[in-house]
C-alpha cells in the first residue's frame, strides 16, 4: 500500500481551493523548493561509511554564508562545547562528522523549504516542528539502538509537504482573488501534505528511509522496508506537537498511541522521552528562521 494521489471531488462538497490543489498535484504542477546542491551532497554523506571529516568541512566550506551559520550553531547552548568553535575543521573535531553532517544539512533546508513572503509565523512554527521531531526522533533512535542519523533526516523531513503545500495555497489564493483561512489552511496542510512531500523526495531523491517515512509515518504498518524509522518518525512527531502545544496536545493525548508498544518503550523511556523538553528547546531555538 502507498500513499495515493487525491482525487477530485464533488465541487460542491469541497473548497475551490482544494478542488485546484488536487488538480495541481495530480498533474504535478506543484513548485518544488530546490535542494541546494551543498545539501544534496552532505545527505549523500550521511548514508556514505566512507565519507571523511575534512571533505565534509571543505564541503560546507565552499558556501561562506552556510559555512558562518554552521559556526553560530555549533556555539549556541545546545552544542557549545568546553571551548568557542572558530572554525569548520574545529567544529568537526569537536562535534563529530554526524552532528556536523545534520546541522550543516538543516541549515541549508531551511533556506530553500520554509520561505512564504507573508506567512512568518505559520512558516516558523512549520520549521520548528521540524526541527523538534529531528531531535526527538534522535533519542528515539539511541534508546532503541537504530540509526540516529537517518532517524534525524526522518523525523525533520517527514512534514517537507508543510510548507509547499503552504506556498501553493497562497499562490492559488492569490490568483484566484481568494481569502485564504487559518480553518482552511490547517485543513489542507494536514490533508495533503503527505502527497506533496513524497513529490518533494522524488524530486530531491531523498533516500529511501526517509522517503517511507514522508509516506508512512502515520500508518508505519503499511511501511514495507523502513519500519523502524516510520515509528520513530511517528512517535518523534507526536512528541513534537506536544512541545509546541503542551495544551492543545497534553502528555495523555501523547500517549494515547500503539506506537510506545510497537516500539517496545518501557514507562521509564516514556517519562526520559517526555522530559526531554529543554534540550529540544535549544535545539530548535540554535537554528531560527
């Protein structure tokens, strides 16, 4: 089973938005963010047991401006380490290639995805959602003993639908002299994102973990090779909407998922999951739009 294209509906039971979102995304006319070619080849380094620190430094060093960003983040509460990074190689020796490898990635994401003129606050809160899922899906991974970099690369693109379908809505608004509303828009973002997410990876070829958990995160019993992850995503996800909204989405709504059994999480992992409220908070307030 995956994820299938909508169809269209009766135009008198749907919004013509949506009705013009569908035909756009059957016929796939959707604007695609590009993926910067830095970030093309950082994720091939993630999936590469072969790919050596200083290429990756030189890498992200060819974009000066990326490069900056890189060295403010590596400083910031979350990952400063004993003494202030100067440099690429510095950061590298002192973070790791993997840590380096994420925040070199998502540094270049965030400048091509989560961009809609007009749109600030629904864009930050898309980003740091993002972001929040990423971090938890990472110690997800460490207490099941998965693999935490293709883990992060899962949980911070499982929503890249989010802000394409956010930008499409606006364009189709706009041309059609429309008013586009919150009610409308949440609607549509949950109810098409998955579809054009799994554009997004065709376009980018996104590896294949990560292009099941775009698909399958939220049915991950339908995952056929990366269940794991989709899991993972899955539980990263609903951690995330309960760090961004601890009371629209409280702890009992959290756990009111098979999820933690299918990923055979004791009530201690639960309570170390939950409590993990601060170190994503640094993480996501190390990388603003």
């Amino acid at each position: 089973m995956s994820p299938e294209i909508p169809q269209a509906t009766d135009a008198a039971s749907t919004e013509p938005l949506e009705q013009l979102l569908i035909e756009r995304i059957r016929k796939g006319a959707i604007e695609l963010p590009l993926l910067p070619q830095v970030a093309s080849r950082i994720l091939g380094m993630v999936y590469d047991p072969n790919a050596e620190a200083a290429k990756l430094a030189a890498l992200i060093h060819q974009d000066q401006a990326l490069a900056a960003h890189v060295i403010r983040i590596a400083n910031s509460p979350a990952y400063m380490t004993r003494n202030p990074v100067v440099s690429l190689q510095h950061a590298v020796s002192m973070l790791g290639m993997n840590l380096m490898s994420e925040l070199a990635f998502s540094a270049s994401l965030k400048g091509s995805a989560f961009k809609v003129p007009g749109w600030d606050a629904d864009v930050k809160r898309l980003w740091q959602h993002s972001l929040a899922s990423g971090a938890y899906a990472k110690e997800i991974a460490r207490m099941r003993r998965f693999n935490v970099e293709s883990a992060y690369l899962c949980g911070l693109l499982h929503g890249i639908g989010k802000p394409v379908v956010l930008q499409t809505m606006v364009v189709l608004a706009k041309e059609q002299g429309s008013t586009l509303s919150q009610e409308l828009l949440h609607q549509l973002l949950e109810g098409y994102y998955t579809q054009v997410g799994l554009l997004v990876a065709e376009d980018w070829g996104l590896p294949p973990p990560v292009v099941e958990s775009i698909g399958f995160h939220a049915d991950y019993q339908y995952a056929k090779t990366a269940k794991q992850e989709c899991m993972t995503t899955c539980l990263a996800d609903r951690l995330a909407r309960h760090f961004l909204d601890p009371e629209g989405f409280n702890e009992e709504a959290v756990r009111d998922h098979g999820v933690f059994a299918d990923l055979n999480l004791y009530p201690k992992d639960i309570e170390a999951l939950l409590a993990l409220k601060e170190q994503v908070r640094k993480v996501v307030e190390a990388m603003p739009l």
